[in-house]
C-alpha cells in the first residue's frame, strides 16, 4: 500500500532555476528507500518538502491518501507524523538526553516510558541524564534517532544521518537501525552520498540528477 505519493513536485528558491523539477514518487508502507544523487542536486530540499519545513512551488504530496500539501494548502510540519533526523546538532541542547526524546511525544501519560524504551532500543538508556555536549556523536546519532522514532511517526525521513561518524561507528549504527526499522515495518526516506550505505539500508535506490528523478544507474 502507498503511503507516501508525491506528484509533479517543482521547487525553486530564486524563482528562475529548479531545485526540483516534476519529481513523482510512490514510497509504500514499511518500505526503506534511498535518494541518491551529487551536492547540490535537490536531496535535501526534497527531504524539507516532504517534512513541510519548506513549501514547494508546485505539486502534490499525499500521506495515507490525504493531501498534506499542494500549492493552496499546507498541513503544519509538526502535525504531519513525520519523524526527522539530520546530520548533526540535531539535539536540543538546553534538554537532557530523556527530555530531548520526550520532547516529541504528544499527550501520552506513558511518555517517559515510551521514551526510556526508545533509548534502550537503540542502547543509549544509561545516558538518560547527560545533556548532548556531554556524550558521543555516535550517542548523539543514537538518541536523535530514538527520539524521531519515539511518537511513531508515519515515515521517518533521515538526512545523511550517518555521515559525521567514523566506519566503525557507521557500520555498527547501520546494522542495528536497519534492524530496528524493519522490525518496527517503519516507513524510511534516507538522503545519501553513499551509495554503499544506501544499498545496505534500502529496498529501493532513487537517484536524483539536477532536481530531476534520474534512471538507475
Ligand atoms: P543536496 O541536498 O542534494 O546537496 P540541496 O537540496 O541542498 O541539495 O540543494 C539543491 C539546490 O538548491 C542547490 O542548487 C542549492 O544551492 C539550492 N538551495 C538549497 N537551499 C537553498 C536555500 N535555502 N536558498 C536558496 N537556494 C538553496
């Protein structure tokens, strides 16, 4: 089943060049898909869209068949169940590590709870208390993940989430996020650079070319 549908996506900044141009896009339910593609070829601009942090010029995106923006009408990034997680600095840094991952949960008696879960999923539980300056990038990766996760989001976007650690750190955090997100059946939109991580991450490759959806390679 399609869970997200994107349909002759166009955006631009400046009003004259195409940051995207006509993207049309169907990710189904539990499926991990990759967006592939060069610097500056509109990877993250359609990550923003999708999450609503930027409004495109043009085209329709649906969730779950219901219209969350087209050029009249925009539903809100917030609520869009939409989990986000980017490169680095994502943590609030005035929150401890507990209060960043409850931070997103809404009106839910069990947040605490469901935040300790998260944290202990991604092995992260015994830092509940440390602000992020005082642990890890790794551990801070881990809790941005877990804190996107934690309100179950309908698709969890990731934008090259993994790219500021080492290989070491990388390949571990590939390998039991690939198992968290299966197990959960999550839906996934990742941005990547590398098209190594995006073949071991995904079910699905998509490469983007000047704004532009372009055949595999
Ligand atoms: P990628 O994530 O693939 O590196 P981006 O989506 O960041 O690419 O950028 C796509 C194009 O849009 C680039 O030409 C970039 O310079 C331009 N762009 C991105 N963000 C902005 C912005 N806030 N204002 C103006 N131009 C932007």
């Amino acid at each position: 089943m399609t869970i997200l549908e994107i349909k002759n996506l166009h955006h631009t900044y400046d009003n004259e060049n195409y940051a995207l141009e006509d993207i049309n896009l169907s990710i189904n339910d539990g499926e991990i898909v990759s967006i592939l593609g060069p610097s500056g070829c509109g990877k993250t601009t359609l990550l923003r869209v999708i999450a609503g942090l930027e409004r495109q010029s043009k085209g329709t995106i649906k969730i779950n068949e219901q219209i969350i923006s087209n050029e009249k009408f925009m539903i809100p990034p917030e609520k869009r169940s939409i989990g986000l997680v980017v490169q680095d600095k994502a943590l609030f840094p005035h929150l401890n590590v507990i209060n960043n991952v409850i931070f997103g949960i809404q009106k839910n008696k069990e947040k605490y709870n469901l935040a300790k879960n998260y944290l202990d999923i991604f092995k992260v539980e015994e830092l509940a208390d440390k602000y992020p300056h005082e642990i890890s990038g790794g551990e801070q990766q881990r809790v941005a993940l877990a804190r996107a996760m934690a309100p179950h989001p309908n698709i969890l976007l990731l934008d090259e989430p993994f790219s500021a650690l080492d290989q070491s750190l990388k390949s571990e955090l590939h390998h039991e996020t690939k198992k968290i997100f299966k197990e959960k059946g999550l839906t996934v939109v990742i941005v990547s650079h590398d098209k190594d991580e995006a073949k071991f991450l995904s079910d699905r490759l998509i490469y983007i070319e000047d704004g532009k959806i372009s055949p595999q390679k």
